[in-house]
C-alpha cells in the first residue's frame, strides 16, 4: 500500500484456470479462493491486478476456457494476459507429452475460442497480452506459437468476420 501511494503498482497473478482439476494436474500450487482473496487484498488497497490464463491446457476443452473467461469478467481486475499452453524441453509437462502426447490446440481453435473469450470480458478489462513466448530452444509444441504476428493476424480476421467486439457477450453475475 505504501509504494503503491508513491508511484502505480500492479501485481499479475497466475490464476490460468478456474477449474481445480486441472490446476491440480498442472501443480499450480494454490486454489481458486487463494485467487479470490488476492484480487479482495490488491483491490482494497487500490492495486490494479492483471490475472494470467492458459487456453489448451490438459484435459480442458472450450467450455472451460470461456467459463474461466467468464468468472474472470466478474472479478475486479483491470486487465488479462492470455497464453497458449506450450510444452517445453526439461518440464514435467515435456516428459508426459513425449511420452504420451496429448491434443493440444491448433492455431484455428486457439484464435476461435480467444475470440469468444474476448467477447465474454468486461469491455474495461485491457487485454495485455494474447499469446505468449516460449524459448525457441525449449519449445516442443506447438510450434505456430513461436509467430506472434500471425495469431494476432489471425484473431483480428476472425474478430471482424464475426463482428466481434470486447464485451458483445459480457453477462454480469446477479
């Protein structure tokens, strides 16, 4: 509170799903209400708080990444970072999928289902990030993650064919 009365503070949290299965599998180390009560604690004090997802994760499939969309919509932060999962080289995530690989989501999905997500948030949520970066060494899969600029491309065509705005599908919870 007091560095944050001198100059802005924000404070990124890595909440990237709202399901705890999946968190669990993932070893993302704490739960939703840890999340929760962060976002209570930041916000009291008057700390913008931007929250990190990860769309393709293990075991999710699109109805879990736009219901993480939608609890994020509802929360009081003030901005989103979204990532693709990638699996990297050395990670307990890279020995499962080079031992037995699972489906992850091609660069169509990813741009369809990020697309809807957008459409789900609150039109005053700034949306910093919409793809993330794995070194290039490291990176196993998928590999259409290491061009940023064509999934940006890529989303700004299917936001304008689908006529798609932040906030077209924004339902606050009662």
């Amino acid at each position: 509170s007091s560095f944050n009365a001198r100059t802005y503070v924000q404070v990124e949290l890595g909440l990237q799903t709202v399901h705890e299965k999946t968190a669990e599998r993932i070893n993302r180390g704490h739960d939703l209400a840890c999340v929760e009560k962060a976002i209570v604690a930041l916000r009291k004090r008057s700390i913008d708080v931007v929250v990190h997802i990860i769309n393709g994760l293990p075991g999710e499939d699109e109805s879990m990444m736009l219901k993480t969309a939608r609890w994020l919509a509802n929360q009081d932060i003030q901005g989103v970072k979204f990532h693709m999962l990638c699996v990297l080289r050395h990670t307990a995530l890279g020995e499962q999928y080079e031992n037995a690989p699972f489906a992850l989501l091609s660069l169509e999905r990813y741009v369809d289902i990020l697309a809807k997500q957008i459409a789900l948030l609150r039109p005053d949520i700034v949306v910093h990030r919409l793809s993330g970066d794995a070194p290039e060494a490291d990176l196993i899969a998928p590999t259409w993650t290491k061009k940023k600029f064509v999934v940006m491309n890529e989303l700004d065509k299917r936001l304008k064919t689908l006529d798609i705005r932040q906030g077209d599908a924004y339902e606050p919870d009662v």
